[in-house]
C-alpha cells in the first residue's frame, strides 16, 4: 500500500488538497470525509440560490463526489470525523446515515472543517426557527423553511456580508425582513461612511434596520418556536424565522482534542506551505489562520478564493512539489440590493490598530463618462501612509459596475505601489466604461496631495 492521505472535510480547501495532491501522484490512496451531502461547493451562492437568483442547488456544486471518485479519490460522504488520535495515526469515524463507527489510518492528514456560524450565548438562540448560514445543508434546511409559507417575518441577527445578502433573498421573496446589528452602521469592515451608503441601499429595498442595538435575547413560543428577537434598547422584533448572519469562527474542535496547535487568531496555526506544527498534518481554508500582509497580525479570514488556494498549496506540496501561501490582505466584495461594495488593504480602524500614521481621500464620480446613458454614481475612498505615500487600504461603493475596480487597488497595495505610481497607471478608457479620469486615479490624487500636505506641515 502506498502513502494513504486523509482529507478531513471535503468542500473548497479539503476537496483542492485532495485533487492536487492525487494529480501530482497518482499512486497516493487519497481518502475523503465529508459529513455533508454535497463536495466542492460554493457556500457564497447559497443566498443568491435562496433568492432564486440561482435556479438550482445543483448550480453551486462545481465537483460532485461522483467526479472526485472518477479522479481516483475515495470519498465517504455523510461520514463524520470524530477524533483524531495523532500517535496511531488514524482517524475516528461515524456514518450519519447508517450509524456505522471505524478508524481509517492516515500517513499524511489534511485538517479541512472550514468554519462554523458565530451563536452569540444568548437565551433562546438553540430554539427551532433559528437558522445560521454557513453550509449547503444549511442553505437546504433554510430554503426549505422559506418554501414551507409558514413565514412572513424574517428577523436577521447581524449586518455583515451574510446577514445582508440573506435579507435581500428573503425581501425578494416578498418577505418583511428586519436585519438588527449592534454596529452603527451595516458591514462592520467599512468605514463608517461607506456603511452609510450601504445602509441607505438596505432601507430603499425595504428592509428595516435597527443598528447600535444588540440582540439581547430570543422570545421562544409554547411550541419551543422562536417568535420574536427582543433587543438590549427595548425592542421586540415579531419574527416567524430568525437568521443568524453574524458572521463565522474556525472549526477547531477536533484539532484542539487532537493536540494540533492553534494560533493567536483561534485558527489553526500553520506555515506558508500549510503545514501545522505536527508531522504530516497539514490544514487549510476557513479553519486555519493567515498572515496579513499590512498589518503582520495573524488573521482568519472566511473566503472561498483562499480556502481554493490554500487548499491547492497543500496538495501540491503533499504530492511532492512545492508552493507557499503568501498572504491576505482583506480583499473582499459584495452586492446589496443594487449597491456594489468592496474593500482591500485596511480600514481607517484596522490602520490605527497596526500602528499606522496615515491620510484619508474620497471621491464622488461616476462608473462610465457622466453624459453617457447609464452612468451610476461611485464613490471611492483610500487610505495611505503618511509621508511615503504607501497606500494601505481602498473601499469602494456604488451602483452597477463600481465595485470590480477594487482588484486594480488590491494589486497595487499587494505590490505596495503609493498613492503617486497610481494616479500615473495606465488604465482602460472609454465612455461606456468609466470618466476620461477614471475614479481610481481621482481617488489616488486627492490622496496624494493629502500626502503632500501632510508633508508640507511637519
């Protein structure tokens, strides 16, 4: 028998471990558990599914287990991991479904249980008809509730990137939706002007927002229903179904009863090339812990496109090759209602954290040429180093077409460009796509004479 490889969790990190590293060596007996019903899926179109957006649950699986089977990989679906013993070097098992229990040894074990929803210890928080967001099942189990048309009122808990998109799927619907969030303003990542734009988007869809108020319990019914959201201000929120959109935390369970070592962040803790302090345990996606590239703080950061990569860069190395894992640095996007929002680098907060001195610049513009037919307001703002210029962060929010030039950003702060080489960047013109000075370098010169002048008085 060859090396056997374990895959623990089969969705986008466990399932690119496990393809990479059977494609760089065929001979490896590569072994995948996975507790859900669905493999290599995207967990971000669940609410664009619940909304109908996304004809069919079938759409949001790029690689089936029938696939990854094909590829030579033996995956054991709806078959939970339980233990870890990392002396014998075996995993221990559970079948979901029949209620069978066994080991599978593992000389190598890739630690993939992605992440789970954040349930704040309030009372009624277990109660039925309270629902987080983090797995297709869970998308399966919240749409069927939705479809049942026992529901009117949706209570969100939480005004994140997943509180929100799942309040517009349920808006869409024709449900009345509440989204209640102890921050002052919606998507706490923003800067607190941006959110202002965003929750400006929210209200017009028609959802009701009740910010700087934070849950303080959930009102549970005879019948053991959640029926209302009451909050520490005194309100009380009718509610037929609640939607826990607080965001997420790494599934770490197992590694810590195993002895795999965490980080600081609560993830765990890995190098470059994603591998744990333990000898053939390897880790990757929403469980595990990254460095971030501006501030130098060890983050966990639930995305997909990292969890693909990280995954892919365990493989590769298992298989006998070699690749690293360079970084974030908090790029991400999203739409709500018809407002686009996105970010990269730092905020205003999350710089003054790292110990940053810096300057702030925004502009109001246009997404194409201000005469041309459908031209949608932007605004974009940045934040950059004082004195060198360095630019540190960049949000952006806007109507249809804003939000994607937030990738020209997130390379130039990879690349650690200043504000001066980008007001200069050679980027694309025409009317129906953006203003002869395209926002991004309008943006970039106000923070540039903000630099200067900042320069000028010290």
């Amino acid at each position: 028998m060859g090396t056997r490889v374990v895959v623990v969790g089969g969705d986008a990190a466990g399932g690119s471990a496990a393809s990479q590293a059977r494609k760089r060596q065929p001979g490896l007996d590569v072994v995948v558990f996975e507790r859900g019903r669905a493999t290599s899926y995207s967990a971000c179109g669940i609410p664009y599914w619940i909304s109908g957006a996304v004809e069919s649950e079938a759409a949001l699986i790029a690689r089936t287990p029938e696939q990854h089977r094909a590829a030579g990989i033996d995956v054991r679906m709806r078959t939970e991991v339980v233990g870890i013993d990392l002396d014998r070097r075996v995993v221990h098992w559970h079948d979901l479904e029949g209620g069978g229990t066994g080991i599978e040894p593992f000389d190598e074990l890739v630690y993939a249980t992605g992440s789970v929803p954040m349930r704040p210890p309030v009372p009624g928080i277990d109660a039925t008809g309270v629902y987080g967001v983090q797995v297709l099942d869970d998308g399966v189990a919240l749409r069927a509730e939705l479809d049942s048309g026992r529901v009117r009122r949706v209570v969100v808990v939480g005004g994140g990137y997943i509180g929100l998109e799942i309040a517009e799927a349920c808006r869409v619907r024709g449900l009345a939706v509440t989204v209640v969030d102890r921050s002052a303003t919606p998507v706490g990542t923003f800067d607190g002007d941006v959110g202002e734009f965003i929750s400006e988007a929210v209200r017009a869809e028609g959802i009701e927002l009740v910010l700087s108020d934070p849950v303080a319990a959930i009102d549970v019914g005879a019948d053991g229903r959640a029926r209302a959201v009451l909050t520490q201000g005194g309100r009380e929120l009718p509610a037929d179904l609640v939607v826990l959109g607080l965001g997420v935390r790494p599934a770490v369970r197992l590694a810590q009863e195993a002895g795999i070592p965490l980080g600081v962040s609560g993830g765990v803790a890995v190098d470059t090339r994603m591998r744990t302090a333990v000898e053939g345990v390897w880790a990757a996606g929403d469980c595990v812990e990254s460095l971030h590239r501006l501030s130098g703080q060890r983050v966990v950061v639930a995305l997909g496109t990292h969890a693909n990569k990280q995954g892919r860069v365990a493989g590769i190395n298992i298989g006998g090759g070699y690749a690293t894992f360079p970084g974030v640095i908090g790029t991400a996007i999203t739409k709500i209602c018809d407002v686009e929002a996105a970010r990269t680098g730092l905020s205003t907060a999350e710089a003054e954290a790292a110990g940053y001195s810096f300057v702030t610049a925004w502009v109001d513009s246009t997404t194409k040429a201000g005469y041309f037919p459908g031209a949608e307001p932007i605004r974009v703002k940045m934040i950059a180093e004082r004195r060198s210029g360095r630019l540190l962060g960049a949000q952006i929010v806007g109507r249809e077409g804003s939000a994607k030039r937030i990738d020209a950003l997130a390379i130039c702060i990879w690349n650690e460009m200043g504000v001066d080489e980008i007001l200069s960047l050679d980027l694309s013109y025409a009317p129906p796509f953006a203003p002869v000075w395209d926002p991004v370098l309008i943006a970039a010169r106000k923070a540039f004479e903000a630099v200067e002048a900042d320069v000028r008085e010290l």
